[in-house]
C-alpha cells in the first residue's frame, strides 16, 4: 500500500503476488511523485481502496508504465497531465483520469466483458492516442480538449472488441500534415461527438459503422477500407460559418447512408460497390458516387424521400439509380 512516495528519479514498485494500492481509503492525495519513470507491477489490483476513491494518485507530468500481470484492474488518476507509457493488464479494466493532457502512447487491456478501456481528462488538455487495445468498449472524454492521433501514419490508433465512444469539445482527428485522420481497426463501431466547435476526421481500415457521429459546429470527414455503414451521422454549423459538411468515402465494399444530416453539404463516394440511401439530408447540394456500383433506396417497398437538398442533387453510378 501507498501513502506518499516521492523520488527525484525513478519509482518502481513490485507485487507479485498482490495488489499495488493507495494506503488510505477516500482519498485524493497525490501517492507517488517522481522526476522519472513511474513503473507498477502487481499480479492483481493496481488501485485505490474503495468505491468512494478507487484511483491510486500520482502528481501532474508523471509517465507510467503499470500492469496487472495475472488478474486485476488499473486505476490511475494524475492531478495533472499524463503520459501513459505502457498501460496493460492481461484480464481486467483499464481507467485513467487526469487534470490536465493525456498521451495515451501504449494502452492494451485483456481478458473479455467488461475489460473496457476508460480515458477521461477533467480539466484544459487533449487526448492523443497512440494505440490503445480493449478486449471490451473504449471510451475516451477530451474534456474541453481534442482527441488526436499521436504519429502521422495510417496504423490503428484504437482497436476495441465493442463500442468506440469518443467525446470532445473541438476535435476529433489525426496528427495533421499528410495523414488527417484518427485511425480505427477493421470492424469498428464508433460514437463520436465534438460539442461546441471542431472537426471528426475518422478513417477505418477495413469496414466501419457510424452508430452516432456528430458535430455541434464542424465537418465530418470519414473514410473506409470496407463496407462504410452511416446508422446516424449529423453536422451541424452552430456558428454559421459554413463549411461544416458531411464526406464519406471507401474504397471497397459500398456504403449504406442510413441517416445522415448535413448544415452544409453532402458528398458520398463509394470506389467499389453500392450505395444504398435510406435519408440523407443536406442543406446545400448532395453528390453520391458508385464508381463501379448502384445507388439504390435501402429499403423495398417505401415511399419515403432518400434524398433532401437545399442545392443540386448529383447522382453518378456506373450500374443503376433505382
């Protein structure tokens, strides 16, 4: 158990065959300081001591490397920024809370249901995430930050056996430069919100599903290397600025625009494949492509209207528009 260790260099604390935790229940008090690395291994818990508290506390700019090696959870809050350098546990949870930025360079949790990955910053800082693996859901909060990829590369940023939920009140988008998208793992299913001002720049590397993506003022750019499904996606221009449209492109296996509503423009854009349009929605003009495909109703059998457009509706198949 931890009260107050503090060291100008490294800390390391070992149990193998226990728990690391913090030594008094309910409590916020910063547990470990150090100019360094700070290294936890434990085979079980590393944690606080109760539902009240259960974070072990480590003081703003700490580095950490922790891992549950057999059965536990992690549990770390950083009064102030983080850098999560090698987070794991083979079976159990992953939480993380700070007051401040969060590099999430290394983040893998293991075993099954409910070894979710949780990321949460509380104060001014953003997210940037190197590759973080869930055996469950992942859900990362900015705060009042951005959530970023960390390197300029198409390598997967988040990979997570269930839900991707991502909420940030600016962006939602890669490092910048060539490379302008947050990288998803093939299969993903994703809820991302940016609510008062930025972008969601999401791209997936095989097929991807938009179960709720939305903006209150921003673009939404998202792009696929697979079947690309768009349950519920919504931008909005909240500061009438313009510019805040929806794209959607794969390079294979078609798109389904199930819901999508734009305060600017629409531009779907399938390289293989159908596109098939259950509502689609847009303030200026909307332009679908299939470039080797139909556009089609995505349902039999109804009248309802696929396609809203406050400007020119522009429709390209290389097969049927039916």
């Amino acid at each position: 158990t931890v009260g107050s260790v503090t060291a100008v260099g490294t800390v390391g604390i070992i149990a193998d065959s226990g728990s690391i935790q913090d030594n008094l229940a309910s409590n916020t008090v910063t547990d470990i300081t150090a100019g360094g690395l700070i290294t936890l291994t434990a085979s079980a818990d590393i944690d606080g001591q109760d539902a009240a508290d259960d974070y072990l506390e480590v003081a703003a700019g700490s580095d950490i490397d922790a891992s549950s090696t057999t059965a536990g959870e992690v549990k770390v809050s950083g009064a102030g920024a983080l850098t999560l350098s090698d987070v794991d546990t083979v079976d159990g949870l992953i939480d993380v809370m700070a007051a401040g930025a969060i590099d999430a360079a290394d983040v893998i949790s293991g075993g099954g249901a409910g070894d979710s990955v949780t990321i949460t910053s509380t104060a001014a800082g953003d997210v940037t995430v190197g590759a973080i693996t869930s055996a469950d859901v992942v859900s990362i909060d900015a705060g009042t930050g951005s959530i970023a990829d960390s390197a300029d590369d198409a390598l997967a940023d988040i990979t997570a056996a269930g839900l991707i939920t991502l909420d940030a009140t600016a962006n939602i988008t890669g490092a910048g430069g060539a490379d302008g998208y947050l990288d998803l793992a093939a299969g993903s299913s994703v809820d991302a919100s940016s609510a008062t001002a930025g972008t969601i720049d999401l791209r997936g590397l095989g097929a991807l599903t938009l179960t709720d993506v939305d903006t209150v003022d921003g673009a939404i750019d998202v792009t696929a290397a697979g079947l690309l499904t768009a349950t519920d996606v919504d931008s909005n221009d909240a500061g009438v600025s313009g510019g805040d449209g929806v794209t959607l492109h794969t390079t294979t296996n078609g798109i389904d625009a199930t819901l999508i509503d734009s305060a600017d423009t629409v531009s779907i854009d399938a390289d293989a494949g159908d596109v098939t349009v259950g509502s689609v929605t847009a303030v200026g003009t909307v332009g679908i492509i299939a470039d080797s495909g139909s556009i089609q109703d995505n349902l039999a059998s109804n009248t309802v209207t696929d396609i809203t457009a406050g400007g020119l509706i522009t429709l390209t198949a290389s097969a049927d528009i039916d």
